[in-house]
C-alpha cells in the first residue's frame, strides 16, 4: 500500500516537473503567435466601469483576510466549538454565517480535496502526461509556422485550437470522475463544518473597528480623582 502511495508520489512529481517545462513551452508559442495582442485588444473592448466593478468584486471576495485560520475554523480553545443547534431558526442563521465567514476556508478544502484526488489517480496522471507529450510534439513539429500531416499542412494557429479544443475534451474526460466525487466530499464534510461549527463568538467580527493610537492616562484625571468636598455617592441612596 505504501509502495504504490510512493508510485504515485514519484509519478505526479515526474509529471508536474514535465507539465512546468510544457507549460514554458506553451508560453512562448502564444508570446510569439500573438496571442497577448488579441487579449488586449478583447480587454480593451470591455467598458472601463465593467472592468473596475469585477476588479473591486474580485479582490473582496478573494481577500486574503476573509481566509481564517485553523484555529478560528476548527474552534480551538474555545468551550463548545461544535455541537448541533435544535431550533431550526437558529440553525439557519448559523449556516447562513458560516458560509458567508468560512467561505474561502471552504472553497480550499475542495481545491486540496480536489489535489489529492488527482495526483493518487494513475489514470489521470498518465493521461495529462499523454496530453502534454501531445502539446510538446505540437510545438516542436509547428516551430516552423505549420503543422504537415501527410500531404495537409496545418497552420501553427489551427493546430493550437485545434490541441485546445483536444485538451479541453480530454481533461473534461478524465476529471469528470475526480470533480464529482470531490464535490461529494467535499460537499459533505463543508456540510458538517456548517452545520456543527458555532462560531457566534466570530459573528461580529467584521463590524469591529481598527484602533491605532497610545491611550495615556495622567494620574490627576477627574474621573479617577473626585473632586474634593463632593460626597460619595451613597448605595442606599442610589437603589431609592
């Protein structure tokens, strides 16, 4: 069991080191293809407001600060992190918290679930190796602008969708099987965090205000120091 799980290991390092230096490969062909000047000229068509609104949207919903760490999603230290509310309107209230709190917490668990699904998977790491020794033979037989197959020559241009449109099959085949059973355990163990997670304690954190500054206290301030000749206040009197 061991030895297969170090197999695997060896074999999804060997593949990402290849998939690094195709992936250079690839960068260059699209630099050189002009693939950045179409980019461009598409982000130059999208309207500034549009562009400025998915920037802003983008960076609050992947600030880095809304990712809690593991003591804040776990509940370490505190009494009772964990345990299943009964009323169903404060269950309610808790997961609609909880996934507006640990939703990046969340969306990491699927993506290390997602991870290690895929490089414990032989099928799948051999067939992304495939698919990038495919890419690498593309380029190389392409570096003269066209592809020759037989008597048809293909241009380097079409031989790239054509390996895009490839691709995107291909991966879509081999982790169909790897998303959806990470999107069942995923789904699952997110659902127990949410519904067994009371992090009320947390519930107000975003409404808490940065303090910056020194607080000094002189010794003779009036609220510390009465003033002389007013009479205490007596306890008597206050409850009257």
């Amino acid at each position: 069991m061991s030895t297969n799980a170090a197999a695997n290991v060896a074999t999804a390092s060997s593949v990402m080191s290849s998939m690094t230096g195709i992936m250079s490969s690839v960068k260059e062909k699209w630099d050189s293809s002009g693939g950045n000047e179409v980019v461009s000229r598409v982000s130059s068509s999208i309207p500034q407001g549009t562009k400025d609104y998915l920037n802003t949207a983008g960076q609050h919903f992947f600030n880095r600060n809304h990712l809690r760490s593991v003591t804040v999603f776990f509940g370490l230290g505190e009494e009772r992190a964990f345990y299943f509310e009964k009323s169903p309107s404060l269950l309610i209230a808790r997961l609609q918290h909880n996934v507006s709190f640990f939703y990046l917490n969340y969306m990491l668990v699927f993506a290390i679930l997602f991870l290690l699904t895929m490089i414990t998977s032989i099928r799948t790491m051999f067939g992304i190796a495939c698919l990038g020794g495919a890419w690498l033979y593309v380029i190389r037989a392409s570096q003269d602008g066209g592809l020759k197959i037989y008597t048809i020559t293909i241009s380097q241009k079409q031989a790239t969708i054509a390996m895009g449109i490839t691709s995107a099959v291909v991966l879509l085949y081999l982790l169909s099987s790897i998303f959806w059973w990470t999107a069942g355990s995923g789904g699952f163990l997110v659902a127990l965090h949410a519904v067994f997670r009371d992090a009320s304690m947390h519930q107000d954190q975003e409404d808490a205000v940065e303090m910056s500054g020194d607080l000094t206290l002189e010794e003779n301030a009036s609220f510390l120091n009465p003033v002389e000749g007013t009479p205490a206040e007596d306890p008597k009197v206050a409850q009257v």
